[in-house]
C-alpha cells in the first residue's frame, strides 16, 4: 500500500492533470471557471430582470450609496469585476450588461445609439426600485451613455464618473481612428482570434495578466459578433458628439483617462473640461484606455477620494444623528 506522501503526490499529480485537461480541451469552461472565480473574489451575485423589452444580467455587491457602471463597446459587464472588489466595501455596486452586449438580449435589427439606448436604461434603473438618486460610471461608449442619461434625467444621476468617455471630440484624433476612418480597419473589431492582439495592444498600455484560455475564448466570443458590432459602431459614431452638450449638464463630475490611450486620445479631457465647471480631472500615467483593468485600485482610488471630498460632507449634513452615533 503506498504511502500517504504518496497518494498526495498522486492525488496532486491527477488534479493538476485534470486541470490542464479542461484549459486545453475545454477552455470555454475553464474561462467560465476563471470569470466566476473574479465575481467571488468581489463577492458579486449576478442577477437579471425584464426592462424594456430586453432581459439585462446585472453583477451586485457592497452596501451603501449605488454605484451603477456602464462597460464600452464590444466589452461587458466583467469589465469592473477586478475593480469592484476595491469598492463594495464602500458602494452598493450594480454592473449590467447592455443592452446589445454580453449576455443581455442582442436582437439583430435592434437600434443601439444614446437615443435608443437611454430609455432603456432608465427602464433598467426603474426595474431596480431605487429611490435616490444614483452615482453612474462608465467606461468610454459606456461613459459616452451615462453623460447622457445624466443630460435626458439629471435627477437621477448624483454623480458621473466617466472614464475616458466617448462622444468628446478632442483637439488631436487617435491613430486608430484616423485608420478607421481612412480604411474602415479598426483593431477594436477583429475578424479572427489572431487580430485579437491588436484589440489587446490598442486598449492596454501594459496588458494585465490574462490566462492564454481566457484570451483566446474572448476573443472567439469577439470574432463571432464581428458583425454586430460592427453595425452598432456605425450608429454610435453617427450619433451627436458631447462636445456641444457639456455645458448643459451639471452633475458633478470625476474625469479619469489614461495618458497613453491609444483608443480616445486624452485630449477629449479637455473639450469636457473646458465647459463643465464641477468636474475633478484625474490624468493617468503608465494607463491605456480601460483604468478599471489596467490600474484597477488606483482607478477606485480616484473614485472613492472623489466621492469622500464631494459628498461625504453633504450626506453628514444631511443625517446629523445618525453621524453622532457612529
């Protein structure tokens, strides 16, 4: 009879056989395995509900003031796992996927612009049974939403925290989009699981560590939306620009983009700026165009030292008794 050092050693030898196993044969399942290892770590629960038509999955997690985040294009509400387990201690977190994207409901002919988009949102928050005001994020098409739905319902939007946002025309235009718009090729749009390189160079500065597994099921999951997403660009970059609306929004607001964005150049930063008196300007070094991947504490950070600064005030003033308490 072998040993019990032995049968451990065996007992690890099958175990790690077993997993090698399912990244190699099955790596959709050892990504849903790895994604669902991400959510526990932020303790977030997915849920879903009906709103406007469309069934939208949600993450939730934390206690305290919402904090609703928006994803951008091609991404999906994953894209703040990493960054949520740096805030549910603070904000009551909801992540959906929109309308279009990840798991929600994606019908073809579908119309998926601000103008169509917004209602539905608002439906979505409607859905939620919320009663204050919340604070909205949003990470570039995602950023590009919320301003917006901060412009069509200012009151229900306390806070927007927009991480380098779309919509904000800029005094200098990406290489990417020059190329866009020059030849129609865009890396954000990869039409097989080897451009998915590109995609990864162009939204990172210094990719995050990503199982090989992960990379290549997102990127296969990518690929076969090609031309959906394709057609949702095409509505997106036809719709209004922010630039002339700015001024017409007052919510306050933290601005956050990375300096080495090779997506929206950092430039847009100052076309919202320029116009918007209440807004707080983070510029981040050494960070490409997804902060809440690539930097994702210091991105939470930025957020929490914002929300303590504007608000924690305002809300002691508002409950007196209960802070006395504490």
């Amino acid at each position: 009879m072998p040993s019990l050092t032995r049968f451990g050693y065996y007992a690890g030898a099958i175990m790690l056989l077993l997993v090698v196993s399912v990244m190699v044969f099955a790596p959709r399942t050892a990504t849903e395995f790895a994604i669902q290892f991400e959510r526990r770590m932020a303790s977030l629960e997915e849920h879903r509900l009906e709103a406007a038509g469309f069934t939208i999955p949600y993450l939730e997690t934390g206690e305290g003031p919402t904090l609703v985040l928006l994803h951008g294009f091609t991404a999906n509400k994953d894209n703040f796992t990493r960054i949520a387990r740096y805030l549910n201690r603070d904000f009551h977190l909801i992540i959906p996927d929109l309308p279009g994207f990840g798991e929600a409901s994606a019908p073809r002919d579908a119309e998926y612009d601000a103008s169509a988009q917004i209602p539905r949102l608002i439906a979505f928050l409607d859905a939620l049974n919320l009663e204050a005001p919340v604070h909205l994020g949003g990470s570039s098409m995602g950023g590009f939403l919320a301003a917006r739905l901060a412009l069509a319902a200012p009151e229900r939007v306390a806070s927007l925290w927009l991480l380098a946002p779309g919509g904000l025309e800029g005094d200098t235009t990406s290489a990417i989009w020059q190329t866009y718009e020059e030849t129609g090729r865009n890396p954000l749009l990869p039409q097989t699981v080897a451009d998915y390189e590109q995609t990864m160079e162009a939204v990172f500065h210094e990719p995050p560590s990503v199982p090989w597994f992960v990379r290549d099921t997102l990127a296969e999951r990518t690929v076969a939306r090609h031309d959906h997403y394709a057609r949702i660009l095409k509505q997106l970059r036809a719709d209004v620009p922010l630039n002339g609306q700015v001024g017409a929004i007052n919510t306050p607001t933290l601005l956050v983009w990375g300096m080495q964005d090779r997506v929206l150049h950092p430039s847009g930063a100052e076309a919202w700026t320029r116009t918007h008196a209440d807004t707080r300007f983070v510029a981040m070094e050494g960070v490409g165009h997804l902060p809440m991947l690539e930097a994702p504490e210091r991105t939470a950070e930025a957020f929490k030292q914002f929300y303590s600064d504007r608000f924690a005030t305002e809300e002691v003033a508002a409950h007196p008794t209960a802070s006395a308490s504490d």
